[in-house]
C-alpha cells in the first residue's frame, strides 16, 4: 500500500515537473531569441518567394542581427499585407495596376511566360488569334491549328494568379470568356499537368518550362508572334510576353527595408537570380 | 438423399466466392498502400541520406535537407497537441461521464462539435491568420500554427475519446461505487486505463490528420525554411514543404518525394510506439 502511494506521489511529480518545464521553455525562449534582432516580413507571390528566400539567406549571411521571414500566398495577398501593414516588403510577379498606385514597386527580376504542350504534340508555333480561339474555346481540337485530330485539354490559371492577369492582357480577353478544362495554381503543377496529357495546353513561367525541358520533361515551348520562347529571349526583351518580379512597399522605404531592396537589386544577388531561372532586371 | 449432394457443393461455392472477394478487397485496400509506399520508396531513396535529415535546406529545397523543417513540424505538432488534449479530453468526459446522452446540453456541444469537424481546412487557416496572427499579434509563428491547429484537432480528439469512455461497460462503474471508490478515483484509475486504446487510436487520428495539414499552415505558421529560434518564428511545416517542392519549384520532385518518405516514416513510427505505450499503460494501470 505505502508503495503504491509512493509510486503515485513520484508520478505525479515528473508530470507536474514535465507540465511546468514545458511552460517554461514556451515563455522564456521567445523572449530570450527576440531579444535585440531587427525582423523584416514579406509576403506575396509564390513565384518570388523562393528566389527572395535565397537573397533572404545571403543577407541574413552579411548583417547580423537581421532576421527575414518570408511568407508565400499570391501577389494579391502580397499587395493586401502591405496595404494592412502585416508585411514590411511585398513581393508580386506583375507589375502594379493603375490602382495600386499608393505603393512603391522595385524590380528584382524579369520573368517570361511561355505556352507549353506535350512534346509529342506536332504544333511549334501559335498565332494570337489562334491562342484566343483555343483559350475560348471556339476552337477545340488540334487539326484546326495544325495538329493532330484531338481534342484540346485548356489549361488555365487560378483566379488571382499575375500570369493569368497578364496572359488575359497579352490576348485581349476577359477571364470569363476562357473556357478551361483544368484550372491549376503554380508553375511546376502546370508542367505536371501538360507532361502528363498529350492534348493539353497551359502556359507557365519560361525558366522553369526551359530547366523541366533540359531535365528530359516531355515539354514543348511554343513560339509567340514569331519570337522563340527562352530566357534568351526575355533577357534581350524581344519576347512579347515577359513580367516583372516586384518588390512593394507602402511608403518610400528607408532603414533595414531600404537596405534589402538595394541588396535584392544589386549584382551582388545575380548569381541567385539565374539559379532560379529568371532574368536580372539591370542585364538589358 | 442424393439431392442434398449438390445443394451442399452450391453452397460451398458461395461460401468460396464469398471469401474470395472479401479477401480480394483486402487485398486491394493494402495494395494501394504498398503501391503507395514503393512509388515513394523508388523516388525518395536515392535523394535521402543522414545528410538530408540534419542539413537545413538551400536553393528553394533542390538541395540541402530538412533538419529546419522537421524541428517545425514537431514544434507545431507538440503545441497543438499540449493545447488540444486537455480541453478535448476533459470535454470528453464531461460528456460521457457527467452529463445524460440525450440533454440538451450534451446534444448542443455535440452538434457543434460535429459542425467543427466538418470545416474545411482552409477556412481553419483564415481563422487562424486573421484571430492568431493578426487579432492576437502572434505574427506567423509555430505558435499560431499550432493554435490553429489545436482548434482543427478539438472535434476528432473530443468524439473519439468520447465513444471511448462510453465503451466501457457500465459494470465497471457500478462496481466501483459499491466499493465505495469516489467518481473521480474511478475515473482515473480504471475507466481512463480501460479506454485508453480508443483515447490513443483518436490521438493518433489527430496526429496524423496535423501532420499532414497543409491549407491551416500556410498562413498562420508560414513558409520560412529557417532553423526555428523561438515558438514565435514562422516555421515550415513538412507537408506544406513537400506541397511547395512539388508544385512551385521546378526541380525539387526528388527533394519532395524524400520529405514523402520521411513524413510517411515519421507516421508509421509515431503510430506504433503510440499503440504500444497504450498496451503497456492499460495493464499497468488496471493492475495496480
């Protein structure tokens, strides 16, 4: 009997131990890594974010004390957070809407957007009128445009996406008007969803269709208005359908925000931006 | 007489058919895992070493490891479990043990529990950003991360501990009021023990249902792949790095099926040292 107290009395105290050291680390480790560290939150564009991740990471390298989270979701969220002051820097993959205005953009980098199709597809090159007869579907099998007799799988991208915004922009056409078999969010789902359909068209960022296609993908990408779709070709700003990659703020930026955004634009972050296969924005 | 010859070999035949198709249906249930399992396996080996497991990552994920992701995960994990199972275990038992199945009372909790298990994921996420992040200035940290997904995991921990408690046949109940042992020794002494496997099989629901949250993560407990320093870092969870390898960065298929292999490893070894301890803690219990 006395054992069985004892037993239970020990237990009780290495739970109750357990319990308050748990309590403890959650309230004191805060405190003690916050202490005297400058932090700086971004958010937006999924495109960006792992491109500002990387330059995040050299800047952390070159100034201590500095910590940058950066956060991912969209380029409207980007705008959204730091209109409402939740994120310092915003990150967005288009440039700004005459709306936008009250905000101040700094370009990082260049990107294109290329339609992609299955590599066994006979078509090399569209027109415009062609994309926008496929994207509304007024035509709908491959033999119209050269192809093969199939029907055509439309790929588009989601509401809010900035290459949706600027591809619509490119081919004078309101979203509604598109009529999409698949709908899809991110560049690598896009690549998935052609290399895994032979009738399918979609469009994607040109670095990561050129870097799917060295790595063997089954993946074609289409020329526009003659010109053909390649980091080259963005590089040299004859490609018609290229963005920028934008870096906003809500006020003219100055202290620790300043000093990334000169960071992010400098050539020190050039070898960064290639990796990730976009364009720098001083190379033209 | 002769009759019956056939009839009985008809029979047999159904019997047979019967259980071929029962066993052909467990056999396509565990096929889709081990097909599961091998297609993970074949992608994620090569790319996996001890390396992979200690090194934080770089170059978006394409190379590097996932120390800094798995220290978040199990951060978020272990927040969201410390939060959720008080308040869902002691509603449990309110439930079972202290209020009548049919009250009022009980059918209320119980119905908006049901409502909450039903809630999409996503719709946990923006309460959590715009309530954790924003309202209670939690910024994005593991912190509201694991708040968020304390909430997700109340109905599932609640409605499984519940069905636990109330398993337990009323005899056991009845015999220790006539051995004049209080409500609450009981409770703790034998009806707790004796429902422990269902407490752990609702606690392992929960932990695999965390670990595989994705759409709650993304904006409360955030995407920095960073070594967390404090509960108050934004922290990035594994499924959300395995969504983002496979989806947004070109190149990190093998990264990402190597994360696969390690979430899946983490669930399996998760489930059977929680299945165990269950087992052990059950006979201690009720033999002491």
């Amino acid at each position: 009997m006395v054992k069985i107290i004892v037993f239970s009395l020990t237990s009780r105290f290495v739970i109750a131990t357990t319990v308050i050291t748990f309590c403890g680390l959650i309230w004191t480790v805060p405190t003690a890594a916050n202490a005297g560290s400058q932090r700086l939150v971004l958010t937006g564009s999924s495109t960006v974010a792992p491109l500002i991740n990387e330059i995040a990471r050299r800047f952390e390298a070159q100034s201590s004390g500095v910590r940058i989270d950066v956060q991912t979701g969209g380029s409207s969220r980007g705008v959204n957070d730091v209109r409402k002051n939740i994120a310092d820097i915003g990150m967005i993959s288009r440039a700004l809407k005459t709306d936008e205005k009250d905000l101040h953009a700094f370009t990082v980098a260049l990107d294109g957007i290329s339609l992609i199709v299955h590599a066994d597809n006979p078509v090399t090159a569209l027109g415009r009128q062609q994309i926008a007869d496929i994207f509304t579907g007024n035509v709908s099998r491959w033999r119209a445009v050269g192809g093969t007799d199939a029907r055509i799988t439309v790929v588009n991208k989601a509401e809010g996406r900035s290459t949706l915004e600027l591809f619509l922009e490119y081919l004078q056409v309101k979203n509604s008007a598109i009529k999409p078999h698949i709908i899809i969010g991110d560049n690598a789902q896009g690549i998935k969803t052609v290399t895994g359909n032979r009738n399918a068209i979609g469009y994607v960022s040109i670095g990561a269709a050129e870097y799917e296609v060295q790595r063997g993908a089954s993946l074609r990408l289409l020329a526009l208005d003659g010109v053909e779709a390649s980091v080259e070709n963005v590089r040299n700003g004859t490609f018609p359908l290229s963005r920028p990659l934008n870096l906003i703020t809500a006020s003219e930026p100055n202290g620790l925000v300043r000093e990334f955004i000169r960071f992010a634009q400098s050539p020190q972050v050039h070898d960064l931006i290639e990796a990730q296969y976009f364009v720098p924005a001083d190379a033209n | 007489m002769p009759e019956t010859i056939p009839l009985q070999t008809k029979q047999k035949i159904r019997d047979c058919t019967a259980q071929g198709l029962i066993y052909l249906a467990v056999l396509l249930v565990s096929a889709v895992f081990v097909w599961l399992l091998t297609d993970l396996v074949r992608g994620g080996i090569a790319h996996l070493s001890w390396a992979f497991l200690t090194e934080s990552p770089h170059d978006a994920g394409r190379t590097g490891g996932i120390a800094s992701i798995l220290v978040s995960t199990l951060l978020i994990l272990l927040v969201a479990l410390i939060t959720a199972i008080p308040l869902a275990w002691s509603t449990a038992i309110l439930m079972a043990e202290f209020v009548p199945v049919e009250s009022n009372f009980g059918k209320t909790v119980r119905f908006s529990l049901y409502v909450l298990a039903g809630v999409p994921s996503i719709v946990f996420g923006l309460f959590g950003n715009a309530f954790f992040s924003i309202y209670l200035g939690l910024g994005f940290s593991i912190l509201s991360g694991g708040l968020t997904l304390a909430c997700m995991l109340l109905p599932i921990l609640t409605s499984t501990a519940e069905a636990g408690l109330r398993a337990v046949p009323d005899t056991y109940r009845l015999s220790a009021a006539a051995l004049g042992i209080s409500r609450t020794a009981a409770l703790i002494h034998l009806i707790m023990p004796a429902a422990a496997p269902a407490l752990t099989a609702g606690l392992l629901i929960g932990v695999g249902r965390a670990l595989a949250e994705t759409a709650a993560l993304l904006f409360t407990s955030g995407y920095v792949d960073r070594m967390p320093g404090s509960l108050l870092d934004s922290g990035r969870a594994l499924a959300l790095h395995i969504f983002d390898l496979s989806m947004n960065v070109p190149g990190g298929d093998n990264a990402a099926y190597a994360s696969a292999l390690v979430l899946v490893c983490l669930l399996l070894s998760i489930n059977i040292l929680a299945m165990k301890l269950a087992y052990g803690l059950q006979r201690r219990k009720i033999m002491t």
